[in-house]
C-alpha cells in the first residue's frame, strides 16, 4: 500500500474513534441529565399540582344553595364511582388542612408538611370548623355559622368563593366525601338526636337518612372502595366504632370494637380501606388506635396520645391533634415506628380538626390568604395608676356581678368584663353576672379543703356559680394531663333551637354517681354519665381561654371533696407564678412562705426587722379606688392582646 493509502486509513481509523467516543459522551450526557431531573424531582417532595377543575364541579360551585330535608328511609344503595388506586408508599406528603382557633374565632388553614408554613384559608367574625378535602384536592367541605346556625359549606381553593350547601334551622357538621366526590355524608342533629345523612353535592336529588336510632349517630368517614361508612355511635350503650355495609340493608351496621367503659371517636379509613384509626379516651387519657380490618389478629395498636387522627398519602403517618391543658397542637406519628415518635408542627392558634389530601395548594390560595379580613379586636387591658413607691397595681370592682367580694385585679378586669359580654352572647344569658367568688382577701380565707396558695387570692381568678351546676345547666367532661385531672365546661344555651351553641358529642362527668351505692364511682369520686345529654351548649373553656383565662387542675382530695374538683375555677396568669402575682397585691411580709408541703398552717415570714411580722390574716386587704371603676358598656372595644 502506498505512503498516501496509508494515511487515508490512519485518518479513517481516526475519525471512526472519535465518532465511537462522541456517541458515548452523549449517552453519558443524557444519563446526566435524567439523574439531575429525578433528583429535582424528589428534592421539590413531589408537591402534586390540583387536577383542573372539571366542567361539571364549575356548575356545582355556581349551583343555587339547597335545602336539606331529612329523610326517614334508609338507602338500600349509595351509587359511586370506583375510586383510583390508593397511594403508594412513595407518596407524595401533600397538605395538611385544618381549623384553629386563634383571636376568638375558629378558621380553616393550610400547611405542607414539608414546608411547615401555615396558609390562612377563611376568615371573618365568626367559626369555620371540620374541614374535609374533596378527592381531587380542589375544594373543602365545612361547618361554618356564618349565617346564624351551623350548616355546611363549600370552599373552592382557586377561586376562593365559598358556596352554602345546607340551610336548616337545625345543625350539619362533619362531613366526609364520597370517593368519586359525588356525595357527601355528614351528622345532623335534629329533634334531639344525631343522624347521618346523605346528599349529593350537585344538589340533584333527595337527601337519604342513613341512620335513625335513638342512640347518638356521629362524625362519619367513607371506605376508599365507597361501599362502607365508618362512625361513631351509642346504639349499644356506649360510644364505639361503627362499619355501615351500604351492600346491604339487611345487616348493614356492625359493631367493631365493642368496648364498654372507653369513649371512641373519629374513625378514619386507611388509603387502601384495610385499617381504621380512630382515637378512644379511658379514665380522661386520649390516645389513637389502628384497628386492622382483614387478616387474622384484628387486636387494635396503640399509636400515641392525639384525638381526630387522619391519614397520611400512602397511609406511612398519621397527623392528629394532641391536647394540652391550655394548647392544642399538631402532630404526625409515624406508625412504622414501633417507638411512637412525633413530629409536631408549628401553627398558630389551637388546633381543632384536621384532613389530609395528597395534593399540593394551588397559587391561587396564596394570594387570596393576602386578603383574608383581620378580625375584630376584642379588648384591651388599661392599667391605672400604680399604688405607691413599690407599683403595686390596685382592685377594680365589677359592675353588675354579684359575688362576695365583686372586684379583680386592674390587670385582669377587662378581659373578664369582655369575656363575660361575650359568652352573653354566645349563650343568650348573662352567666358571669353571678359568681361564687371573685377577689378573697387574706382577711376572708377559702373553704376548709381549698389550696393555701389558690389563685382567687391573687385577684387574677373567678369561680362561677354552682347553682347553674344543681339546675343542669353546666355539664363537665373529664380530661387527663401529666397524671393530673382536668374538667372541659358546657354551659347550656337559653334558645334550643340551634341558632346558639352545638350539640355535645362527650359523656359528661356524673359526680352524683359517688352516693348512688356504688362501691366503684365512689372510689373514683364519680362516673360518666350513661348518655350525652339533649341540647345545645357552648364550650366555656374553650371561650375562657380566647381571653386569656385557664383552667386549673383539680386538687388531690378532689374524689373525696366535691370543692377540690375546681372545675369553675378559672385564672388568667399572665405567665406569673402564684407568688409573683400576689406581690402585685401585697408587700412581700404579707405573703406566707411557700414550703414543699401543702400543711393547713401557713408559716410567717421571718424578717431581719426586730418587730413581729403581721401575721397574714392581720393584714389588710387593698381596697378599690373609685376613680378606676371602669364603665361597663355591652361589649367592650379594645385591641387584642396575645
């Protein structure tokens, strides 16, 4: 071959290599880029973005509101659609929506629990509750009594606009959707008595009363395959988890837990309908369960403390609400984790109920969160004139309360001025105006069985009237904390017709049972009542602590001592401890000295001073200066305070 022949075929060689190595650095690119894309991918949490909202959802939504009537017939079927495949376990963690309770008023928001960052949904001077999430996490279902009485409504997440969807003159609350987002079943109360009920959300077509039993029928949730419903119910005598068979008319209820002695409520299926979650109180403790559906061992598990448990894409978590004696927070349990960690979230407000939906906010609903109406304010504290060279702040009394001693501290008059106009309203009647105590000087001590160191000394406490107690007005329910008891306060409504208050959903605290020869209830200073009473009524504690007052634990002698239960007491401390509030009272040699037994006798304070210590009921009690008697106007204006 020739010199020149040659070269062409180096040349040849040459420029096949580099072709060879050209095409496997594209491949290389290319692997690259993919790589870099699914990482992206997994790095933004797979945040879905909301399907687009169907033509026929756009008619719902512009739908004329309708008029739910009751029925008495049962369905012998509940027509749906099948429903997509559950979630796997590489779902994405979507968005948390739920209501709180913050400023006086309860509210809708949203957060991703990756991010972290609340989203206010709805706003206004009055409540918005039970949020449930559409299948197509477009809108939001919900109790609101903006109207006047509690009935359901719509939420459409990119618009913003908000449809009524029931209007009856009784109460509509928890609602769930159907799989296929066609129907909606939900707690009615009317006539005394808590039903389900089934209505289509186009508002095409009659209601169906799904349940008619005497017993208290609550806080539905549908199967995923959309033939099952699963609720809380009384009709066997105590409150337990409850499977309606929607097949099948002839044996469609079924008890599946079948506990006597424990409250349960808010059942929740999982994704793939295998599992129910549901929280259950025993002895006032509030702990979640999962209950399996199939396979052999159907023994419920213990998933941690929390109520309205719900599940999580791909059924890996659980988020709840874990209550605390004065906070409600969020929290999300991993349920693979045999050590029963939680995660909470930081939120504002307290939390109330909460609903999951894998899908992601739209953009929209950020730029409507903007234009949210801030609420009213409510009040604000006025301090006077400080007494004294040591600041002392003085007593102020209370107009048109009667009590042995009608005045409190100047630091706390106007919020309980402005919580008592409130829950005035709220119930039809002036509860407040008559209270057991008030103010107690160190001249006038407590009732033998009280704490030596009770807050009604401070000025800073009120005990409402036990004779709306003995009248049955007032019903209290048992909560458990840390090993301590506490009570939650109904007081009952003046108009039973719906337009104030809401039905009670607990079994309340019996402290009668105790001399009903019952060797059980007396040991335990009570039992719980045998049913929820009839009636609307509204939760004082939850009102006392929109401004700023507290329940307090109940004493250690309180299942034998009626007075120890200290379910009227209420006290707004302002982050003080008991002895940093009496010094805005008192000089420090008025206090006894704090020792780490609780004795009868209080112990004086000894002084580097050669003259005796007063003793503390020697000294005088500070009196209310006239000038700082406020005027009491029917609803106190004043800017809220944190």
């Amino acid at each position: 071959m020739s010199e020149e022949g040659t070269k062409n075929e180096s040349e040849a060689v040459r420029w096949r290599g580099w072709r060879v190595w050209r095409f496997r650095l594209f491949i290389l690119a290319a692997l690259l880029l993919v790589g870099a894309l699914s990482w992206v991918g997994l790095s933004a949490g797979g945040a879905l973005r909301p399907t687009p909202v169907d033509p026929t959802i756009e008619a719902i939504l512009t739908a004329a509101a309708r008029t739910v009537t009751p029925s008495a017939t049962a369905s012998p079927l509940i027509p749906t659609d099948t429903p997509s495949p559950a979630p796997t376990r590489a779902a994405p963690l979507g968005t948390l929506i739920y209501a709180a309770r913050a400023r006086g008023r309860s509210h809708l928001w949203a957060v991703s629990p990756r991010s972290g960052i609340p989203v206010q949904l709805t706003g206004g001077d009055w409540d918005d509750r039970d949020p449930a999430v559409s299948p197509d996490g477009t809108q939001v279902l919900f109790r609101s009594n903006r109207s006047g009485n509690w009935d359901l409504y719509l939420l459409d997440l990119r618009s913003g606009g908000v449809r009524q969807v029931t209007e009856t003159p009784g109460f509509e609350g928890h609602p769930a959707w159907s799989p296929d987002g066609r129907w909606i079943v939900f707690e009615g109360y009317y006539d005394g008595d808590l039903d389900l009920f089934i209505i289509p959300v186009d508002g095409e077509g009659d209601s169906i009363q799904l349940t008619n039993h005497p017993g208290a029928d609550m806080e539905p949730h549908w199967s995923p395959d959309g033939r099952r419903i699963a609720f809380i119910s009384e009709r066997d005598g105590s409150p337990d988890v409850f499977i309606a068979d929607l097949d099948d008319p002839g044996h469609r209820f079924h008890n599946v837990t079948r506990t006597s002695g424990v409250i349960e409520h808010t059942p929740r299926f999982d994704p793939d309908g295998t599992a129910l979650a549901y929280s259950a109180r025993a002895d006032g403790l509030e702990m979640i369960w999962v209950l399996p559906l199939e396979g052999e061992d159907q023994a419920p598990r213990e998933v941690g403390q929390g109520v309205v448990p719900v599940w999580g894409p791909g059924g890996e978590r659980l988020a709840a609400v874990l209550k605390a004696p004065t906070t409600q927070h969020l929290v999300v349990y991993d349920i693979f984790d045999e050590g029963g960690a939680a995660i909470g979230l930081e939120i504002p407000g307290r939390a109330q109920f909460v609903d999951w939906t894998v899908h992601g906010l739209p953009g929209e609903v950020y730029q409507d969160a903007r234009r949210i109406p801030s609420l009213t304010p409510a009040y604000s504290a006025t301090l006077g004139e400080p007494l004294g060279m040591e600041g002392r702040i003085s007593l102020v009394a209370l107009p048109g309360v009667t009590a042995p001693n009608a005045q409190l501290s100047d630091a706390v008059d106007e919020a309980f001025l402005a919580l008592r106009s409130r829950l005035a309203r709220e119930l039809g009647w002036d509860f407040l105006a008559s209270l057991e105590q008030a103010f107690v000087g160190l001249n006038d001590p407590l009732p033998p069985g009280y704490a030596f160191n009770d807050w009604l000394y401070s000025g800073r406490a009120f005990a409402f009237s036990q004779a709306a107690v003995r009248a049955g007005w007032v019903e209290v329910v048992r909560e458990d904390f840390g090993g301590q008891v506490y009570w939650r306060v109904f007081v009952r409504t003046s108009e039973q017709g719906g337009g104030l208050g809401e039905p009670l959903r607990d079994r309340p605290w019996d402290f009668e049972a105790r001399f009903q020869a019952d060797p059980v209830a007396y040991d335990q200073g009570g039992a719980i009542k045998e049913s929820i009473p009839q009636g609307y009524y509204v939760d004082l504690t939850e009102l006392a602590a929109d401004f700023g007052f507290e329940r307090l634990p109940a004493l250690s002698n309180w299942r034998t001592f009626y007075l120890g239960a200290r379910f009227n007491e209420f006290v707004r401390t302002d982050g003080l401890n008991w002895q940093e509030a009496m010094l805005q009272l008192y000089p420090p040699e008025a206090i006894v000295t704090l020792t780490p037994f609780s004795t009868p006798t209080p112990t004086p304070t000894r002084t580097p001073r050669p003259t005796a210590t007063p003793w503390w009921w020697r000294w005088r009690t500070p009196t209310p200066r006239p000038t700082q008697t406020p005027t009491q106007t029917p609803s106190p204006t004043v800017a809220w305070q944190e």
